[in-house]
C-alpha cells in the first residue's frame, strides 16, 4: 500500500462498503484497512476504526 492516498482510499471502502459480501472479500478491505491505520496520522484513525468496525461486523454475516 505504498504510494496510497488514505483519504481515497477510505472513501473507495466506503463506497463500496454494499459491495463487499464474500468473506475473502472483505477479509482483504479488512487486513488493507488495518495495516493502514497503523500508518495513518492519529486525527484519520477514528474514521478508519469506523470502518474498520462496519467490516468486522459484515465478516461475521459473510458466507
């Protein structure tokens, strides 16, 4: 994820949070997102926990 604007790329995760329903799928966002959030400045991480909640929460209904 070197080079990767974190703002677009949350927002991308936003977007196509409806999208996500395979659990590979969403184990992938999930493993981006909280790699990112290590590296991320502290003032973007309560947006980032945001999704990374909402992922956590679509993995356990994942097929």
């Amino acid at each position: 994820m070197n080079g990767v604007d974190p703002y677009a790329y949350m927002q991308q995760v936003a977007v196509r949070m409806n999208e996500l329903t395979s659990r590979n799928e969403i184990e992938t966002v999930l493993d981006e997102l909280e790699y990112l959030f290590e590296v991320i400045p502290p003032d973007m991480q309560d947006n980032a926990e945001k999704l990374i909640s909402m992922l956590r929460e679509k993995l356990v209904n994942a097929s």
